[in-house]
C-alpha cells in the first residue's frame, strides 16, 4: 500500500515536503512543487473543525504522537478507511503519515 508522507512546520503548519503519493490526496492539481509551501488549513479546511488542527499543534507541543482512524462514507466512496498519524521529529517538525484509503 502507498504511503503519503509530508513534513510540516509546527510553527504555521505549513508543509515543508512531501512524496508524490501524498498528492493523491487532494482532488485539485498542484503542479510543479505539489503544495510544499501551503498551510493545512488552506489544504485540509475541515481539519481545524474535526480537531485534528489541534491535535497537530499538541503533537508539536508534547512530542506525544497521534494516531487516527476514520470510516468514510460518501456517494462516490462507500466504506473506505483511512488511517493518518503525526509525530514530532528530533527537528519539531512534523511528520505526516496517511496510507492510502482502501476498503
């Protein structure tokens, strides 16, 4: 299974890298660069109201990491599970893992 990875300033939460497969999880092109440079918040709007915003911010805090499971249900995507987790690198900075959604 494909691995989305990306590392992330914890100071604005901007992303600083990422590999090609983390582009497959977002529906618009991101030409070039992909979205190194550009804010969760801005990538991901939903995240700051499902807390995981937050939890980002306390992985940054505490170097506690944070791991999440989600069952997603929509019209187009009946039953897929995807799984995310955040660590704090020696660095602080991010690390964002997301395997690639499957049944």
């Amino acid at each position: 299974m494909p691995v989305a990875l990306a590392v992330v300033d914890p100071r604005d939460l901007t992303v600083k890298w990422h590999n090609d497969h983390a582009l497959s999880l977002f529906p618009e092109p991101h030409p070039g660069e992909g979205f190194t440079g550009k804010c969760l918040v801005d990538l991901l709007p939903l995240a700051k109201a499902l807390g995981v915003i937050a939890k980002l911010r306390e992985v940054a805090r505490t170097g506690e990491p944070y791991h999440m499971t989600t069952h997603v249900v929509s019209a187009a995507e009946d039953g897929l599970t995807l799984s995310a987790s955040a660590y704090r690198l020696h660095s602080g900075e991010l690390l964002l893992v997301t395997g690639t959604p499957h049944r």
